[in-house]
C-alpha cells in the first residue's frame, strides 16, 4: 500500500513536466488556415440556414402544408439538426477526428441542398399550385419522402460541420501562445459571418475547405471520452460508502496519461462524491506506468476534474434552452407577421419576400460583431483589467436579457399591426395589415444582437470549459441546445394552439394572425424568458471556471507548501 502511494506522489510530483510529443510536431499556421474554414463556415451558413429560413415559406406555399403544421415541421426539423451535432461530435472525437467529419458533412449538406432544390425546380416533385382555391392538393407520400430525404442528408450535414468547424477553426492557433489566445478570441467573433442563402454555395464551401487541406492542424481522435465520464461515474457509485479525505488535493490519486493533451486542472470542491472515484484503496492496483490497472475502479483526480467541467456547465446550458426559444420565433412567426403586413417598399411596387425579413436579425449580428471585437472590447479591457472586456457569463446574460426585450417587442409591434387598417386580402390568411413590414426590424434587430451576445458567447464558453479531448462535443452543446429550444417552441405552439382554441378569447395562433392572439403568445414567452433570466443569473453566481480553483483550498495548498520541514 505504500508504495503504491509513494508511486502516486511521485507521479504528482512530475506530472506538471509531462508534455505531449504529438503537440510539439504541430505546425500552427494560424490566421493563414482561417480563410478556408470560415469560409467553409460562411458558405455552410448562407446554404443551409438560408435554406432553412425559406422553407417556412416554401412548405406553406409550394407544399400546401397549413401553417401550424409548417411551423411544428420546422421546429422539428430545426431540433433535429440541431440534435445531430452530439453524435456528430462523438464520432469525430472518437474515430475520425474534426477534418474528416467536416469533409462528409459538407458533401452531405450539398447533397441535401440539391434535393431540397429539385423538388422546387421539377414539377412532379411537389403538389399543384392551390391558386385561389378554397381547398388544396397536399403532397403525396412519394413527394414528401423526396422532401424529407433532402432535409435528412442536410441534417447528417450539420451533424458533421456544426460541432467542429470552430474547434478545428481554434485548434490552428497555439493556445500556450499570448497571440495564439488572442487569435482564438478573434476567431469566435468572426464565427458569425455565416448568413445568407442558396444551395450552390454548399458546393463552394466544400472546394473551400478541401482546398486548405495542407496547411490544417489535425488533431487526432484519442478515444472516447464519453468513456472516461462514464468510469469516473462508475467508479463513485462504487465506492460511495468510502470517508471523503480531509485533504483530498493530496490525497486523491493523481495521474495524466503522457499522451493525454488536456491541460491539468487543479482540485475543486464541488460535486465532491465524484472524488470518490479517486480515492486509493488496498484492493486498487497499479501499473507499472503509474495508471490503474482498473479504470472502472480507480480513476485520476484529473479525470474526476474533468467530469465536474462537464457537470457545472449543463445547468448555464439548460438556460440557454429558454434562452432560444425567444429567438426561434423571430425565424417563424415573424415570417407571418410579414406575410400580413404591408411588404412594399415605401411607394414602389417592389415588394420585400416575407422570409427575408430574417435577414435583419442576421445584419444586425454581423454589423456588432466587429465593433464589439474592436472597440467595445478594448475599452472595457482598460476599465475592467480582463482580457475579453468582461466575462463571458457577463456577456452570455446580456443576451439573455435582450432576448426577454426581443419578446415584449415582438408582442407589442403585433398588437398595433391588428389594429391597424387592411390594405388587401390573401385568400389564404386574410387582411393584409397596412402597418408597414420594416416594423417587424426592431425585434429582429434585439435578436442579432442578443445571439451576438449570448450565442457567441456560448460557443466560446463551451470551447473553454470543456476539457480539451471534447472539444468537439463542446461544439454539439450549443447546437444540442438550439435542438432542445426547437421541440419545447414546437411543443408550446401545439400546446397553446390546442388550449386556446377551447377558450374565450379564441385560438391564439390560428393561419389568420388577425383572428388570434399572437401578441399574447409573445408575451408568453417574455414570461418563461424573466424567469430564465432569474435562474440564469443564480446559476452564474455559482459557476466556477475551469482552472479556478476554491479559495480556501488554494490557501491551505499554498500554507502546506511553504511550512519548513523538520530538521
């Protein structure tokens, strides 16, 4: 038993000069690599969510489809491609790595793009137009297996691309680097460049980034890590009876594997069970290279660190799911708030496309981006001292705050487009409200900014907690909750089209906005939002970064370091 505590202490006497071979034959090259994938990124961006952003329209109009069906549609769909980043970003972190799980992804996004265009381009692969008739022909089961399959391989896409374009983008800078930080900090603020539109451009961002395929870093897989959470997990629940040491930063056992490139995280005193999974026992043995012979049994206080990373970061994420159900209906029902407003462009006769009203919100982002990266950051980085202006959660709440903005705006640019005077009638929805569509900009712009805030933020926050082997999976995280809000928007539209259509007030999101209640339905939402907001902020007092350590552990390390040894 001694000597395997000697063996411990001696490995966590020497872990610190432990440096990974693999690291130091990268050659980074930095913002050289940076023009392919974002550009990989923008053209992703301008297919796929441009793409997305008609199909509301497209499925309502070309596909005869109603419009609560279409939006439920859409919120699956959403979730769904959303969803597909977890297995994604397993796959790649396990067996292939990020440059070949994005290479599959583009072909697969341009694949699903031409299918989604086919069925616009020929005729027998969507229903006759409905004209001016009361009732219309759905799709049959054959036209909507080709729609679905398109919208499938799209899904498989995102997959691929959505969870690791940024890691890879990051992983081309030195992180031991001041220049190499301060490139990654750059990076994700010009993660939003990807806005925009059509199919061919998917093709584009596949000969983008195949292009720079020489002068990538490429990380390589390094195993499963959803294995390691699952062995310290394991191993707790194992020995779950066993006392907690007093001094566990000293007396768990320490080990990092030499070909383990995660950065050592110092002990910290939540989720303290899992230290459990640390705590050397006479019946544990050890290898002669310093490891467990039992990782289901015995597991590293770096491991069991590494887990806590993951544990305190899904509450922020939770919040995030409210978060974006805000904004998934500036991308929905905006779209038929614009379809019965006045779309004319002052006194032309050109008329602004109901579904490129989301652009706003994407302008919005894209025009604060830069000037929060190059102004606003700097001068707070010379009132506050840190090197982003201010924290991450600070920045991830200011978003969210906006979010509950975007929704009472949104509820009450409704109510006075109802009472304003009908300038026409749409055979299918009903009057056309003469308040102008730019009305609908202000609530699109609060949405930019609160996704520049928070969604930016989200994916750095995530890129940073995680520990460095999931960086992949930290990538799905966001997406995984863009997944999440999309089912519980498309579970409160069915629920609250089903409950008010059997109350006084009538249906609040019938296909003729002017018949419902679709403010209330925003101020709904604003609701859920100033709750979110108020657990938000008590899971942010809470939250301690990685890396950060408790105080009074950092103290009593610090007193035994600096006691005398007997003479």
């Amino acid at each position: 038993m001694s000597e395997r505590i000697n063996s411990s202490q001696e490995t966590m006497e020497n872990e610190e000069k432990i440096d990974t071979a693999d690291e130091l034959e990268f050659n980074y090259r930095g913002l050289k690599a940076m023009p392919y994938i974002i550009g990989n990124e923008t053209f992703e961006k301008l297919g796929a969510i441009g793409t997305l952003s008609n199909l509301l329209v497209y499925i309502t109009v070309v596909f005869n489809m109603k419009s609560i069906t279409a939006a439920t549609l859409i919120n699956v769909l959403n979730g769904t491609t959303n969803f597909a980043t977890l297995p994604g970003a397993y796959l790649s972190d396990t067996y292939f790595g990020r440059y070949k799980t994005l290479g599959f992804g583009s072909v697969s996004s341009f694949m699903g793009m031409l299918v989604i265009s086919l069925t616009a381009a020929i005729p027998s692969l969507h229903p006759p137009k409905c004209g001016k008739a009361s009732t219309c022909v759905g799709a049959t089961a054959w036209q909507m297996a080709i729609l679905l399959t398109g919208f499938g391989l799209v899904v498989i896409g995102a997959g691929g691309i959505r969870p690791c374009n940024l890691a890879f983008g990051a992983d081309q800078f030195n992180p031991k680097t001041q220049s190499g930080k301060r490139g990654i900090d750059s990076f994700f603020n010009c993660w939003a460049i990807g806005l925009g539109i059509p199919a061919i451009l998917m093709f584009l961002s596949c000969v983008v980034f195949f292009v720079g395929t020489n002068i990538y870093v490429k990380v390589k897989p390094t195993g499963s890590p959803i294995t390691s959470v699952s062995r310290v997990i394991v191993a707790a629940v194992k020995k779950r009876r066993l006392k907690r040491p007093e001094q566990p930063w000293l007396s768990l056992f320490s080990y990092i594997s030499p070909n383990s490139f995660n950065f050592k995280l110092p002990y910290t005193d939540q989720f303290r069970f899992l230290d459990k999974a640390a705590i050397l026992t006479p019946e544990d043995q050890i290898n002669p290279d310093g490891s467990a012979a039992n990782p289901w049994r015995l597991c590293s206080m770096q491991q069991v660190e590494e887990v806590k990373c993951l544990m305190r970061v899904i509450p922020i994420w939770a919040s995030a799911i409210i978060y974006h159900t805000a904004i998934v209906q500036q991308q929905t029902y905006v779209v038929f708030q614009a379809l019965q407003s006045n779309r004319y462009l002052g006194n032309t006769k050109f008329q602004i496309p109901a579904a490129t009203y989301i652009v706003f919100s994407m302008l919005s982002l894209s025009i604060w981006v830069p000037i929060y990266d190059r102004i606003i950051v700097p001068f707070l980085r010379r009132i506050t001292g840190k090197e982003a202006g201010i924290t991450i959660l600070q920045r991830m709440g200011i978003g969210i705050f906006l979010s509950m903005l975007t929704s009472l705006v949104s509820g009450l640019v409704e109510e006075w487009r109802r009472t304003k005077p009908m300038i026409g009638i749409d055979p299918r929805r009903g009057g056309i409200s003469s308040m102008s569509g730019l009305w609908l900009i202000p609530q699109l712009t609060l949405a930019g900014l609160a996704e520049a805030f928070t969604a930016i933020g989200q994916v750095e926050f995530y890129y940073k907690q995680f520990p460095e082997n999931m960086r992949s999976i930290a990538g799905s995280f966001y997406f995984c909750g863009l997944a999440a809000s999309s089912y519980l928007s498309g579970f409160l539209v069915s629920i609250v089209h089903r409950t008010t259509a059997r109350i006084a007030t009538g249906n609040w999101l019938p296909d003729d906005l002017n018949n419902g209640r679709l403010n209330y339905f925003y101020y709904l939402v604003a609701s859920l939002g100033v709750m979110n907001f108020v657990y938000y902020l008590v899971c942010a007092k809470w939250y301690t970064y990685k890396g950060s350590s408790n105080t009074s552990v950092d103290s009593k390390m610090v007193e035994m370091k600096s006691e005398k040894p007997p003479v």
